[in-house]
C-alpha cells in the first residue's frame, strides 16, 4: 500500500476512534469528580473531629483510602441503565466516591473513620469504634431518637416529610447501650426484577448513638435487595470459571515458553536479546515495587489493631514482593521463547521482535514511526471499545463498574500507579501474547488469521475477572481488542503494540484527573505520563543514527563459530538437492537457526 496513503487511513481511524470515544464512554466517566485532593480530605477529616467531635487527632495514626459505593453503582446500572442511573445520582446528590479517613492507635480497638464526599469535601459518613467495655451514661430510646433527628437535622436539613422510618435496633453492652436508627427515603423504591417480591433498594439514612454520642452516621446509604446480591455472586462464578481456564492455558504457554528457554539458552538470537529482556525485567520489577510503597496508604488502611504495627507492615511489604517477581519472570521467559519462534516463523518481520533493533538502535526513525502508529492504534482501539460497550449497554444487558478507575487515588502519587500498570501489562501481556503466541502457532503452521484470533481469544478471556456483567461480555471485548493488536503487531511492529497498549491502560488510569484539573498536580502528571512515548518518539528523531543492522555473527560465541565455519564448508560440497535435505535435517535437529540461516544466505 503507497505509505501516503496508509497513513491517511490511520489518521482517519484515529480520528474516528476518539470521536467514538467521545460520544459513547465519556460521559459515563465524567460522573468522577475527584475535586477534592488527598490532602484536602485528610483536612476536613482532621477538622471534623477536632470541632465536631473534640478530639486531637495528633495522637493517633492515620490511613486514608479511596472508596467506592461498588453496591450502588452496579444495582443503579442493573436496574436502571447506565444514563438514567446517572440521572438519579445527580438529582439526590449520591456520592458514589469518597475519601474514607482512619485515625487509629497500634494495639488499641478505639479508632475513628470520616467519610468526605471527593466532589465537595462534605463529611458524608463517620464511624467511632470503641471497647465493648467502654463506659456511657444510659438513655433511654426515646431521647436518643431525638438526639439522632436533632443531629440529623441540624447537619444535613434532615426533613422527616420526605423519610419514613425504616429501622430501629438497640444493642446491650455491659457498660452501656447502643441504639440503631435508620430512616427510607419516601421517593427511592426501585425493584430489581419484575418478578413480584423480589426485592426493591431503599435510600437509607443511618445514625447510632450510644449515652449522649453519635457513634457513627451516613448520609446515605443504599440498601440492595439479598436477592441481586446472590445474583452478582452467581455472575462472578461464571466469570472465575472462565479466569480457571485461561489460567490453565497460560500455565501450559509459560511451561511451553521454559521449554524454550532452556533448550536454546545458547542460541545466538537467545544470548543476543538476553541482556535486554533480563534489564526490563528488573525495570519491571522495581517500577512494581516502588509502587508497592507508593501504595502504602493501601496497606496501613488494612492494618489490625491488634497486632504490632511494625510487624503488620514488615510481613505485607514482605508479601508484596511475591506478585512482581512472578510478573518480571512472566515477561523475561516469553519475551526470550518469542524471539526465537520470531526468527523461525516470521524472519523478514523484523519490527515484531527486538532483535533487529538490538543490532542497530533505538534512536531510529523506524521506532519513532512506530511509536506514533501506537498512539493512533491506541485511539482507535477506545473507539472499538466504546462502540462495543455501548452495544451491549443497548442489547446485552452490559453494566460496568467504575470502580477501577479510581485503583490509582489512594496512592502516594495516583499517576506513578498508573504508570506503573501501563509499563507492567503492555510489556508482560504484548510479550506473551503477541510476541510469543502469534509466533510460536505460526512456527507449527497454524495460519496468520487463525494465531491473531487464538491469541486474542486466550488472552481477552483472562480478563473475566473484572467486574463487567454478564462477565463473558468482557471476553468477548478484549478478544476484539486483541485481534486489532495483532494487526497491528504484524503490520507495523512490538513497538507499537506495547505503546498502545501503555497508552490505553495509562489514560484509563489517569482519567479520573484528566477530567479534574482543579488538582494541578495530578492532571499536570497525568498529562505527562500519556505523553511519554511521544518524549521517547522525539528523542529517537534528535539522536537518529540510522545504523546499519549488524550481522548476526557479530554475536557468535567460539563454538558457534566452529560450526558456522565447518557448516559453511559442509555447504560447498553438496548439490542443490541435497543442500534441501540438509536444510531440513538441520531444523530437525535443533540446530541453531541463526548459524543455517547465514550459511544458506551467504551462499544463495
């Protein structure tokens, strides 16, 4: 195809997947108001008890986390639809996301947790947690009904006109009494099913108290019918059925891939890459476990009182270290099993591994190229998912939470988090199932449509577990996702895969602040993270060495070159019939492909 061309049709999809984009998922994602900073929170949390509740928080420890009312969002989405959903959000001012504060002392169970709405900084939820044995002067139910209205009223215009009474428990403690009081509210009664009976969501408002305190309140609260609980539940164990299978099939890939590795460790397109993938693994893994600290809030947050905190923290930093060393061993060992089936099945490829780069260098204008096809690869592969997505919204009975935007705001710095799942599931997931498994069934026949559409299929039903329901319906989205990556890999290169894919997962992450600049900072860092490989494409251009791709036979060890020189010899004195034969027994034999291939290259 004349290159003008080609890339005017790129652009025209690139164009046409963000429109898409645009139009169809945008506005589900503009329902994240992330207004209020980490910071901002802790503040309020600080405030609140110290003028609410009088109490100095310096004396405790604080975590602090990002929570999502998943309960809600699904049931809404379920029963409602995805737009009318958000409808009723807007209208009773519902805060599906909230920063939750816990301020706590080691060894001890009193502690306090404050919920702040991340659009207004309103305290929506607070919880005081303290000893069974712990001492309140009795009231009897009727004033402490009065004292939860009062409080009621007072901080959030409570109207008794609109609510009707839902609840009331007391529980008896040795020392004192606890008091449950919840409130419906008249006009939000939504059933889940037509079937009669079986279960309608209340809007509730809780408080408790105990003596003259508020032990704990919320503004509001949805109460979801057990019966869409158990529903959920089943749809989950379909979608752990199939995460069983694909983990089955990733397991034989990767023992396929060590088998690889270990019988041609000493190859020369194996001792060749080795270095590269080995370092990018280790990348990989400190990137991961710089994370792990970033994150820390995450595991403080978990943390129960009654154990030694430093103990607590030392054996989950310990735990933490597991799950990145399997992921950089994850990517080293197909990375190196797919460049050796690269070179077998699809030598005049060369863009779809990172040998011939190896041999020449990353500051070339062919990386720049390819980077910049990841970026409009990446545009129209959001475009395809909104169009699939918004097609199962209308006929499939979709709904997808949005909980997993928000994986990145408790951290430390909510990009790095980002950044870091970028880097992490581009290079592990397009080295396995792009670089590996399109090359490894292409070396043993299986045709070019057919490997695109196995290895997107094996790698888009890995992805079940997430919470989109019906939870084949993801499957089914990744796998098409999948096999416009292996277009792409095979037409324009590894380069631009794993681009794409960083981009894909990078701005999903970081949209929560894309779509929030009043945090400077973290749409600031956003904005630079999407940006990256452009950097990367620039600086490729600046530095173009345009080098020649060196020989392999730079790289051959001294045994490597014996048989290349005896190999050689061997070639002169065959006939053309029998250098076919030869040919052959070589592969059969596991000889090294590099050495046959230069001997019957040079000679050709």
């Amino acid at each position: 195809m004349n290159k003008r061309l080609e890339w005017f049709i790129l652009i025209i999809l690139a164009a046409g997947g963000a429109y898409l984009w645009c139009q169809l998922s945008l506005p589900r994602y503009q329902s994240i108001d992330l207004s209020i900073s980490q910071s901002k929170a802790i503040e309020v949390a600080k405030g609140f008890l110290k003028t609410d509740r009088g109490v100095d928080s310096n004396g405790f420890k604080m975590a602090v986390t990002f929570d999502v009312d998943e309960g809600a969002d699904r049931y809404l989405q379920k029963t409602l639809g995805v737009t009318a959903s958000q409808a009723l959000i807007r209208r009773l001012h519902y805060d599906l996301f909230c920063w939750v504060v816990r301020f706590f002392k080691e060894k001890q169970k009193e502690e306090y947790k404050v919920a702040i709405s991340s659009a207004t900084g309103e305290v929506i939820g607070f919880g005081h947690v303290i000893e069974d044995t712990a001492f309140r002067p009795l009231v009897d139910k009727e004033k402490a009904s009065q004292l939860a209205f009062n409080f009621l009223k007072t901080r959030f215009a409570f109207d008794p006109a609109k609510f009707i009474v839902h609840g009331e428990d007391v529980k008896k403690f040795d020392n004192r009494q606890e008091y449950f009081f919840s409130w419906q509210d008249k006009d939000v009664d939504i059933p889940w099913s037509k079937v009669k009976d079986s279960g309608r969501a209340k809007l509730l408002t809780n408080v408790t108290i105990s003596g003259n305190e508020i032990l704990s309140f919320d503004k509001y609260q949805f109460e979801i019918p057990d019966g869409f609980n158990r529903y959920v539940d089943n749809l989950k164990q379909i979608g752990q059925n199939l995460t069983l299978v694909f983990r089955i099939f990733y397991l034989a890939l990767l023992t396929f891939a060590i088998v690889v590795v270990v019988n041609r460790k000493q190859q020369v397109v194996a001792r060749s890459v080795k270095p590269f993938y080995v370092g990018v693994g280790i990348g990989l893994f400190v990137l991961m476990m710089l994370d792990v600290l970033n994150n820390y809030q995450n595991l403080l947050y978990d943390y129960p009182t009654t154990q030694s905190l430093g103990d607590y923290m030392v054996r989950q930093f310990i735990e933490s270290i597991i799950g990145p060393f399997f992921i950089a061993i994850g990517f080293i060992l197909p990375a190196l099993a797919g460049e050796s089936m690269r070179f077998e099945a699809a030598p005049d490829k060369k863009n779809t591994g990172f040998l011939s780069t190896l041999l020449s260098s990353f500051c070339s204008m062919n990386i720049a190229r390819q980077i910049v096809v990841g970026y409009i690869a990446a545009a129209v592969i959001l475009g395809v998912q909104a169009f699939i997505f918004n097609l199962g919204f209308k006929y499939c009975g979709v709904w997808d939470e949005l909980s997993w935007l928000t994986q990145a705001s408790t951290s430390l710095v909510p990009v790095f988090t980002a950044l870091a799942i970028g880097c992490q599931a581009s290079f592990s997931e397009e080295a396995m199932f792009r670089l590996f498994v399109i090359n490894l069934l292409k070396k043993y026949k299986v045709p070019t449509i057919l490997a695109v559409f196995l290895s997107a299929a094996i790698w888009g039903f890995g992805h079940t577990g997430y919470e989109v329901f019906p939870m084949w319906f993801r499957g089914v989205e990744v796998t098409c996702i999948g096999i416009i990556m292996g277009i792409f890999y095979l037409r324009f290169g590894i380069v631009c895969v794993i681009v794409a894919h960083f981009l894909i997962d990078s701005f999903l992450f970081s949209l929560p602040y894309l779509l929030n600049p009043k945090v400077s900072f973290d749409f600031y860092s956003a904005l630079a993270v999407i940006s990256l490989p452009l950097f990367l494409a620039m600086i490729a251009v600046i530095f173009n060495k345009n080098a020649q791709e060196k020989p392999l036979s730079v790289r051959f060890n001294p045994q490597q070159q014996f048989n290349y020189d005896l190999l050689r010899e061997l070639y002169r004195s065959k006939t053309p019939e029998e250098l076919i034969v030869l040919k052959k027994d070589l592969q059969r034999h596991g000889w090294d492909m590099a050495i046959v291939r230069r001997v019957f290259g040079e000679n050709n």
